[in-house]
C-alpha cells in the first residue's frame, strides 16, 4: 500500500491518487522561506519517435519511500532549504497528467531552483521507482527504470515478461543486462 514518510520539514510519498500541487506546495509553506519552487513532471505522448498511449508506474515502495527521504534529507542539507516535499504517483498515470511533484522552500530563490533540480535528478537516479510505457497494438510496452535514457526491457500486449523482467511481490524487478545498473544496487540474474 503506497505510503508517506516525514522527518520534520521532509516530507516524502508515493501514492495512486491524482497529484495535488496546492497539497505538496503547503507541505514546505513557510514564513521563513520567500521562495517556494514547484517541479511537476508530466507524462508525455511520445518516446524516441514512438507514440505513447499511458504510462504505469511500480515501485519497491518500503525502499523508495527510505530512498526519497535520504534524498531529500541530502538535498535540503546541501542547499539550506526550509523544507521540501516530494510525492511520486504509482499505477497508471494517464497522458499529460503528473506523476512526480516536487516542492522546495528556501529563504532564497536560487537555492530553491537548484535544489529541485538536484532533487530530481537524484530520484531519477537512485529512487526504486520503475515504469512501463505502453506503446499499444502488437508493440506493448517496455519496462524500465525510471530514468532519462534506461534501457528498457520489452512485454508483450499482456504485460507477460521477457527475458529481464521477474514478478516480484511488489510488481515487476527489473534484471538489467548490465550488472549492478546504477542507482539500484548488484544485480544478479536468475539461474
């Protein structure tokens, strides 16, 4: 079940409700800050030429949840930020609609921009969040890590796996071809 996770002013959780930027933004509202800064990532019609018809999103949500915190802890540390909040939505997110926000709150807004960006990139990074974009008709989809330029690992129409793609209690553990993929650990394939 999709969770939260707080630890004063960092706040963290994945959910499978429509993201609410008004909700994320209050979470780092404060008199000490004059900036806040609000990252809403879409989903896009489109990947490397192909059209796009939904993406689902699985994660390993006890770890990503312990990820996202450290992130966030990390980022608000580096960039003497107020607070900062992140929320990832899980399952299917419908084009044009978000599936990561990410709001920060500094005394300043320079810090404010520069945080987000690396609080992005490192969920990008480090986070074990993965997604499938459905491609539709015979094509399927393609599993991958949540990253910009993850190599993917194609299902079929039905989502039944190949090669890489193990089911696990969570949802789909990607087995990439690349031992110990960056940002998710050792990996070994399954004898």
């Amino acid at each position: 079940m999709p969770g939260e996770l707080s630890d004063g002013t960092c706040c963290v959780a994945l959910t499978e409700d429509h993201l609410d930027s008004k909700s994320v933004m209050d979470k780092v509202r404060s008199p000490k800050a004059g900036a806040i800064v609000l990252f809403a990532g879409t989903t896009r019609d489109n990947f490397a030429g192909k059209p796009v018809t939904e993406l689902q999103y699985t994660s390993y949500e006890p770890r990503a949840l312990q990820s996202m915190l450290a992130i966030c802890k990390s980022v608000q540390e580096r960039h003497s930020l107020t607070a900062i909040s992140m929320v990832h939505r899980l399952g299917v997110v419908p084009i044009g609609e978000e599936s990561i926000l990410i709001a920060v709150s500094s005394p300043h807004r320079q810090a404010a921009w520069r945080a987000g960006e690396e609080a992005l990139e490192e969920c990008k990074e480090k986070v074990e969040v993965w997604k499938k974009e459905e491609f539709g008709g015979k094509e399927g989809g393609i599993w991958r890590a949540n990253r910009d330029g993850a190599i993917g690992v194609p299902v079929d129409g039905d989502g039944v796996e190949e090669k890489n793609l193990v089911q696990g209690s969570h949802g789909p553990v990607i087995r990439s071809s690349r031992l110990g993929e960056k940002g998710h650990g050792p990996v070994s394939h399954p004898g």
